[in-house]
C-alpha cells in the first residue's frame, strides 16, 4: 500500500516490515477513509477498497497520488498485516472465509498498534547511548511479540493501552539517554509544540525534543536535526530540503512520506527517500 517501508526486523521477532504479498489487503478493507485531500472517495470499514484486485493488489499502486489516493502512501502496517494474515488466520482469507472476516477486520488494527509498540523498542534497543534501558527494552520487546502470537480473542482482549504506557516510558528515557550527547541550547524544547508553518530553516536543533510537535507545512529547509527526537511529530509538507535528520530518533518512514525533501536532504539508516521526493 505504501510508496517505502522501513525493515527494522531483528532476529527472532516479528517482521517489522509490510510484506503486501503475504497480506490479504486487510488496510483496504478493515480501514474506512473519507472523502478528502488524501483520499478521492468515502469508504466504510470493511468494505473492500474499489481499486483492489481479485489477488489483494491495488489497481492503481504505481499512481496512487494522482489517483487522489495520497493517504495509502503515507500509511504503513509496521508488518500487521501479513501477521494476521498468514498466523493469525493461518493463511484464510477473508474472502475464502468470509464468515471470518469480521473478527480478522478487527484484529488487524489491534496488531497494528502491537506491531508499532514492536518497531519503537527495536528502535531503541538500536541507540547506543540508551544501552542503559536495553534490558527492559528487551523484556517488554519479548513479551509483546509473545502477545502477537495469540488466537484472535485473546489478541481483542489486549490491554493496548498499558503496554502502549509502559513502552512510552522506556522510550523517553531512552530518547533522553541519547540526546544527552548533543549539546543543550534555547528553544531545543519543544514538545508537543504548536509549530505550523514555523519558519525554522537553517536552526539548530541538533538533540531537540519534537515528539509530538505539530510541524504541519513548516520550513525546516537546511535544519539540523541530528539526534532530535520526532516521535510523534506532524510532518505534513513539512520541508525537510537539505535538513540534516542523520541519527534522528524514532522517525518513522510514513512520517518521510508526509513531509517533502530533496536529494540533500540526509535520512537516518534505515529509512527510504519517498519516491515523491524526487532525485
């Protein structure tokens, strides 16, 4: 569904990954979306999206922004999908059994969230300087991929939201761990910050805390922001031209995939220049 995805997949746990070939197209099906700037048409959840095939592909993949379909280039499953749908379900469509589609439809949102949580702490357990935290990390890494391997009842009866706090907190101070190596200065503070439209290009925010700043169409054209932690944050036309995001922390490839760029823009290992970015 989307342009790129990040692989951040270790040994022994889950695909971190969307592998669309392995998926039945449970994000164009499970997921509703309304009519918009991202999307061309209304769709309720569980009705099959009007540009999927007979084999789960989309019919308009490769023009999907022209197509008026921009949103399904921004989204990504973090691997959920093919999760669901090969383990699971072990392989049973919701079209070759159609009396489990419901519940499949409602596990996949459930997965999702599980496989972020996933994709969050590997990217923690990759911070040198967080090496502090790693054990818990780890721990908590484990035991929600142990989670994901649950039939479909047990995975709806999840507590999401407790797992979702007990990761958010190993995350700040392993953000915290890191950023501590970059020099602190004013205005590096800034989250969950009202910044639309800011006029930030060319500053310094080399280890600044973003997460969950709204950046919506700000110009952050030849920033530094080398280690600042962008959990969260809004990158819609954000404008990342010649930025420095080398080591920035917990950066997502659907937020790339928000905010424009150019061929100087520096991303983190790991992650893709959309395509819509050009170069």
């Amino acid at each position: 569904m989307t342009e790129a995805h990040q692989d951040a997949s270790p040994p022994g746990t889950s695909a971190l990954r969307a592998d669309c070939g392995d998926c039945f197209a449970l994000c164009c099906v499970a997921l509703p979306f309304s009519a918009s700037a991202d999307f061309a048409v209304d769709k309720p959840a569980g009705r099959p999206c009007g540009n999927l095939r007979d084999d789960f592909r989309c019919g308009i993949h490769t023009r999907l922004r022209e197509g008026g379909f921009s949103g399904c280039t921004v989204y990504d499953c973090f691997g959920a999908g093919q999760k669901v749908s090969q383990v699971t379900f072990a392989g049973r469509s919701w079209r070759s059994a159609p009396g489990s589609a419901r519940q499949m439809f409602d596990v996949f949102p459930v997965m999702r969230q599980l496989h972020e949580l996933l994709w969050y702490l590997t990217a923690a357990l990759a911070l040198p300087a967080a090496r502090q935290v790693h054990p818990a990390a780890r721990a908590l890494r484990e035991e929600i991929e142990t989670v994901t391997l649950r039939d479909a009842e047990a995975l709806l009866g999840t507590d999401v939201a407790a797992l979702r706090g007990r990761t958010g907190e190993l995350l700040l101070r392993a953000s915290a761990l890191a950023r501590a190596e970059a020099e602190p200065g004013p205005g590096k503070n800034r989250r969950g910050a009202d910044l639309l439209g800011a006029r930030l290009a060319h500053a310094d925010l080399h280890g600044a805390d973003l997460r969950g700043a709204c950046l919506i169409a700000a110009d952050l054209g030849g920033a530094d922001l080398r280690l600042a932690d962008l959990l969260g944050a809004d990158l819609r036309d954000t404008d990342l031209s010649g930025a420095d995001l080398t080591g920035s922390i917990f950066l997502t490839q659907p937020q790339l995939q928000q905010a424009k760029g150019d061929t100087a823009t520096r991303l983190p290992s790991g992650l893709r220049r959309p395509a819509h970015w050009g170069g």
